[in-house]
C-alpha cells in the first residue's frame, strides 16, 4: 500500500469524501504552505496546461520549507502591439474590451480568467495573484487604434477578464490613462470593479457620464467579510464596495450592482440582500452571472472549498453540476452565465422578482456613440496625405 493512500485511509474518520480529497492533495506536494500564501485565495500553484513538466513540493529532512519566503506580488511590464480585444461571443453585449493588466492581485478563487496565465508559461494557481503583467503603453496604443481610418465607436468593456482597479492600479495608474483618452474622444465606456479605488476617477467618469459614456458596474459577491475575505482576499471589502456605488451614483454615474458569482449553497442565499444593498447606495441595473469553472479553475476551487468549507464541499459540487449537465463547467453559449436546470432556474427567477420589486433594470443604459472624435494626439499615426 502506498503512503499516499495509507495518509488518506488516515484521514478517513469517518468515511467523508471531502476527507478522502483533502488527505491526498495535502500528500501529493501540491498545496503550498500556509506560511507562504497567507493572504491569497489558491492552495495549489500547479503548471500550466500546456507545460510538460509539473513540480511538486517534497521535504528532504532539512526543513527547508520553513525557510522558503512569502509569496510577493511581482510585476513585469508587457508590450503588446495592440490593446484592444475583440469577440463575437452571442451572450456578452460588447465586442471589445481592454485588460491594463493579465492577472490579479485581488486573487478571487472562482476567477474564470485564471487559465489565461497558461498562454505565459504560468500556473492559474498562485502564478496568477502573484505573477501579473502591466501595460503601460495601453494608453498610446489606444489612441491610435482609435486613431484608425474607418473605425467605428462602440462601447469598450473594461474589467470584464481581470481587474483594472486592482491594488497595483495606485502605482502603474493604467487605467486612469485609458480614461483619459476614452474621455477626449468622446468614447463610451463600461467598467466592471471589485475595488473602490474606482472612486480616484469619478472626476473623469461623472464628466463623461454627463455626456452619455460611461458606467460602471460594482461586483459584490457577497455581504459576509468573512467569506469575502476568504474567497476574494485582496478586492475591497463589501462595504468599501457599496460605499463605491452610493459615490458613484451621488456623481451621477450609472451604476449597476452585480451579484457575480453566484454559487449554490454559499452565497446564494444573499441574492435578495444583495440587490437590496445595492439599490439602497443608489444602483440604478443589476446582474448576476453563476459560478464559471473552466479547466484549471474547477481543482483550484474544490481545493479551496476542502480547506475553508469542507462540510459543504460535496452539496456546493452537486448542485453546480446539476445546472452544468453534470459537469463542473459546460462552456455552450446561452448556457455558461446562467446554467439550465431547475436550480438556475430557481435561482434567475428569484433575481427577477428581486429586481422587479426594487425597480432596477436588467437590461443595461445604451450609451451614445455619436459624439466620437478621433485622436490627434502625438502618439497617433499621422495620415499620409
């Protein structure tokens, strides 16, 4: 009999599933040290997808791990050739959006962008709270492509992959720099945030909200800190989050209270109390989106679920893949935001009686277009004729 299964028989008092899994991931070397990750949401830093090779941690007697220090957030600079991004997904209503940064420091468990460190040779582990990348040409490279003959304005996403608010934003200040160019051009904006810090450009957001070009919506996951802190360690917490809306809105910003993710027999219960915050600090929309586990993000949010709630790690799983077609994450469009089943379906018919009766809209502001001017800014291409 192995060592890995006697620990596991070890742990198995009484037989518990979750005991079972816990004892063997906490066996195989992959789950770092406490010590190291106090502060982020992932136990496991394990390769990328695309890796051939996969370390693991192993004692070699001399207590070395002891010695090993903290994890710290790093930054290196990246410099694409473009900064804006395009989709034709049927069920998100933008076609483009711009990430300032590729991972985050806010370091959310569920975080459905986390595969996206695997295109850097980086694990969607740890790698992607403490590894990010900043681009700090963003801005430049924004006002030429809006610069471009023929380009035709709609409304940029921002937020919607990684954070652009989040703590390294107070340093790099990329997205203040984006702001600004979207503001001279007359270019409509959506931002999607965790963190307060998006009250530093309400100057810049209430000037363009005047003219029809900018909201923002406040994702608050949950109102209990404890769990927010849990599941969400480095996003401001949730009072910090409605502090934000009612300032926003008081600006005259459009502001929408998003309840994203939402995850069966965790937070679920809060949906009403949610939206009830939200619109009582002044939101005017409301949304929510259910739990996304795709690839690496499925192991790293059970590992998280063994560690912090064991006792509803196989309830939160089954009810998951009973609106997934029994799976962690079924990627189909008009499916992988809100599920099918009866429990999403109980859960989108609780948020619409929620909304109708607080009178917020689900279905987002349109903002204008018309009043776009191109750059001239002297990073900008100048014409050939």
């Amino acid at each position: 009999m192995s060592e890995l299964t006697s620990m596991a028989q070890a742990a198995f008092q009484p037989a518990n599933t979750a005991d079972i899994a816990d004892a063997l991931v906490n066996a195989s070397g992959l789950r770092v040290d406490l010590s190291r990750r106090r502060g982020r949401a992932a136990g496991l830093n394990p390769a990328g997808r695309f890796e051939p090779t996969e370390r693991v941690a192993v004692d070699d007697g001399w207590q070395s791990f002891e010695d090993m220090p903290a994890l710290r957030t790093e930054v290196q600079v990246e410099r694409p050739k473009t900064v804006i991004t395009r989709n034709e997904s049927p069920d998100i209503p933008f076609d483009r959006s711009i990430n300032p940064y590729r991972g985050c420091e806010h370091g959310c468990i569920y975080c459905f962008a986390r595969p996206t460190h695997s295109y850097m040779g980086l694990s969607a582990g740890l790698d992607f709270e403490t590894k990010l990348f900043a681009k700090p040409d963003a801005a430049k490279l924004l006002e030429r492509e809006l610069s471009k003959p023929g380009y035709k304005p709609r409304t940029i996403a921002i937020g919607t992959n990684t954070d652009p608010y989040q703590p390294v934003e107070r340093e790099w200040r990329i997205m203040r720099q984006i702001l600004e160019v979207l503001d001279r051009a007359n270019h409509p904006v959506a931002i999607v945030t965790k963190s307060a810090l998006v009250m530093r450009d309400i100057d810049i957001l209430s000037s363009m909200a005047a003219r029809g070009l900018a909201k923002v919506g406040i994702s608050v996951t949950t109102l209990d800190r404890k769990l927010a802190r849990t599941m969400e360690p480095r996003a401001s917490t949730p009072t910090r989050r409605l502090e934000a809306v009612k300032a926003l809105s008081e600006a005259g910003i459009p502001t929408a209270i998003m309840v994203a993710p939402v995850i069966p027999a965790l937070n679920d219960h809060e949906i009403e109390r949610i939206l009830d915050s939200g619109k009582a600090a002044g939101a005017s929309e409301a949304s929510y989106v259910l739990l996304r586990l795709p690839l690496e993000v499925s192991p790293l949010f059970r590992d998280w679920l063994l560690q912090n709630y064991p006792d509803r790690y196989r309830h939160v799983m089954s009810l998951v893949r009973s609106m997934r077609d029994g799976k962690d994450y079924d990627a189909e469009f008009g499916k992988r935001m809100k599920g099918a089943g009866p429990y999403a379906w109980q859960i989108s018919r609780r948020f619409e009686m929620a909304t109708k009766r607080l009178g917020l809209i689900r279905r987002g502001i349109q903002m204008r277009d018309d009043l776009f001017v191109p750059p001239t800014g002297s990073g900008v291409q100048l014409s050939l004729l």
